[in-house]
C-alpha cells in the first residue's frame, strides 16, 4: 500500500466551510459566541434526557471541573480504572488528590464492580473513603454501568463517566454520556466526531451546567469589575471550534455506523483465524460504536504485539497497542492498585487496528490480508 493507513484520522463532514464562515462573518471568533451556543443545544438533543452540555476545549478539562464539581481536593482519594488513556487520571493529580486504580473484567475490559467494591472496603478500613469513581467506556465498549452505579451507591460515592471515546455507544439503549454524577466526551481530532480538539462535560441539571461554565471562565463573579471568590480555569471551547462540531454532528448517526462496518469487516475477516480474537460486545445490552476495532493475539503463537506493530508499519499500516495500565506507567508506580491481571495481560495481547470512519474497501482488505498472513499458522 503506497499511502498510509493512519489508524483513526479525522473524517471532513459536509459543512464546516459554510458553519465557520458564518462564524468569521459575524466576528464571534472568540471562546463564545452563537455557534458555540447552537453546538451544546444539539448535542443535548442528540443525547436526549436530562443531559446538559458545556463545551470545553478538552476532555481532560472536562474530568477536571467533574472532580472540582465534586469537590475533589488535596490528599482526597479517586478510585480510577486503570485500563484507560492516562487524561482519565491526570486531572485527579491537578487537584492534588491520588488516583487508586482497578483493574478490568474480561467482558468488557473496563472497570471490575467486584475489584471496586473490594477497594472502597480496604480504604473505608483505613479510614479513608474515597472521594469518587471514575469508569471509562474504552473504544466504545460501555463497562458494566449498573452494576458500577449499584457499588457506588451502597456506599454513597459518586461516580464520574468518561465516555470520551463512547460517543454514540449505548448501554442498555440508553447512550452512552447519560450516566453517573457527570459524564465527559471527547471531541479531539481521532474520535467519532471532532472539533479539532475539544470535549464537553455533562451535566443531569442546568444549575449544574452554570457551576461547570462558571469555572470553565476563570470563575468570573457577576459584576461590573473583574471578581473571583474562588480558583477557575481557561478551558472555554472557541466557538469557530464549535462551527466544526455543528457540522459535524450532523452526520454522527453515519460515523458510528462506518466504524460499526469496519468492525464487521475485521469480525467476518478473521473468522477462522484461530490466532485472532476480535474485541466485541457481551450481550444485547451492550452497543459499542467501535470507534476502535481492538484484536487479541493467541497467547500460543510466536508473535508478539510489538513484533506485530513493527510488521504493519513496514506495510504502511498505523496499529497500536492497547493501552498500558495506568498503574504500571512509571508516573503512577507509587499508587495503589486493586486487581489481578486482567488489563495486564490484555496489554500484552492486543492491537488496535485502523477503524477510521474514511476507511476504504480496499485498505481493509489489504490490512486484513496482512494480519491474516502475520498470523497465520503461528503456534
């Protein structure tokens, strides 16, 4: 393949040329402004329920006002899964609290109710409770909600939902965005829709909403002078970003049903690969938008996920690993972590293949074609 198949690149709608152009003209080219106003309405209506968007310029700026929402602070403790990208835990260390980590459940790889459950019990025994929960639904896959929601109830903790690479997945037909105290999305240029770069936080109530703006815009008191009661942040999505997102989202029905495809395509392509396993959904209950088609290689093969990397980026195709563990990356190696394995060793075994939503025919087939033949006959 001469040209390179990048693994999840961002996909042009139809209308940004005309949204920011409207934007330009009409001089709102500033962190508010109409478009900005008009983005957060039809999410809200996307997502439906009482769900209120605040447009930030980032999804590691939305967990952070999450946790300042809940008035995380120094030395508080935030149990967070542990199979995710590392902004689901940074922000937790912005405020001067300590991430705990949990470990994954095989079915959905996100984060174990049972190794959570068995964390709030060990820190309530040492009399330190913690603060809150953070789940992710990673590549798209919802994690066990109920039963994550039924924990963090039984002991009154609340619950964070970073759904930054969820947008469009559903959880017992309810979308994904939709659960726990706050939920967060991400818009950055890799996922289902983008802003360039962006994200939102989500909020079940408009008093909520105007506490997340307020401390999105530097905590600007209502007055004639500049007054500030407490600390606020910079994190304003730009409303010409926000002119991208209108365009955007209005073909986020047809993204989600292209990387759905692509998932298809690989499931169908490796069918009787016995050295593949391709990451899919448990049950009914569970609709991932496979912003990511993620594979696991045979433990009993020879091939190993960097050798396999390696051999798809000499045929111009962008794979990845899955994400390391946070609690062995050497930032975290000093903070606890509750588990066995399980994220470990899917650390070990998996891919991410390219499932961009612009993703032709034809550069599914030769990718398939070339793990077929990297994996074949290899145990």
């Amino acid at each position: 393949m001469k040209d390179k198949i990048w693994l999840s690149p961002p996909h042009k709608a139809v209308n940004e040329e005309k949204y920011i152009k409207n934007a330009l003209d009409s001089n709102w080219i500033a962190p508010v402004g109409p478009q900005l106003v008009e983005f957060e309405n039809k999410l809200e209506l996307y997502l439906s329920g009482k769900n209120y968007f605040t447009a930030l310029n980032s999804g590691t700026s939305a967990i952070h006002i999450a946790l300042k929402m809940l008035n995380v602070g120094v030395e508080d403790e935030v149990l967070c899964q542990s199979f995710s990208f590392c902004a689901t835990a940074n922000p937790i260390t912005y405020l001067g609290a300590n991430p705990i980590f949990i470990d994954s459940e095989e079915d959905t790889w996100n984060m174990s109710p049972v190794f959570l459950e068995e964390a709030i019990k060990s820190r309530i025994g040492n009399y330190k409770k913690p603060k809150a929960i953070i789940f992710a639904n990673i590549y798209g896959m919802p994690a066990k909600i109920e039963e994550i929601l039924e924990v963090a109830n039984k002991y009154k903790i609340p619950v964070i939902e970073d759904a930054a690479e969820a947008l469009g997945s559903k959880y017992k037909k309810t979308k994904c965005g939709s659960f726990g105290n706050y939920s967060i999305v991400s818009f950055n240029g890799n996922k289902i829709i983008t802003t360039s770069g962006g994200g939102a936080i989500i909020t079940r109530d408009k008093k909520s909403k105007e506490k997340a703006l307020y401390l999105a815009t530097q905590a600007k008191e209502k007055a004639f002078f500049y007054e500030h009661k407490e600390v606020g942040y910079n994190y304003r999505l730009s409303n010409i970003s926000a002119a991208i997102g209108i365009a955007q989202l209005e073909l986020i029905k047809e993204r989600v049903k292209q990387r759905r495809e692509n998932h298809n395509f690989y499931s169908k392509a490796f069918k009787n690969n016995i050295n593949i396993k391709v990451f899919d959904e448990p049950n009914e209950n569970y609709f991932s938008n496979h912003w990511l088609t993620c594979i696991l290689i045979n433990s009993k093969t020879n091939i190993t996920v960097n050798e396999a990397l390696v051999f798809l980026n000499s045929k111009n195709i962008e794979a990845r690993a899955l994400w390391k563990p946070l609690h062995l990356q050497p930032v975290f190696k000093n903070n606890l972590y509750f588990g066995e394995s399980v994220c470990e060793n899917l650390f070990k075994k998996g891919l991410c293949l390219p499932s961009g939503s612009s993703l032709k025919d034809e550069e599914k087939t030769y990718i398939a074609n070339q793990v077929n033949t990297l994996l074949k006959d290899n145990l």
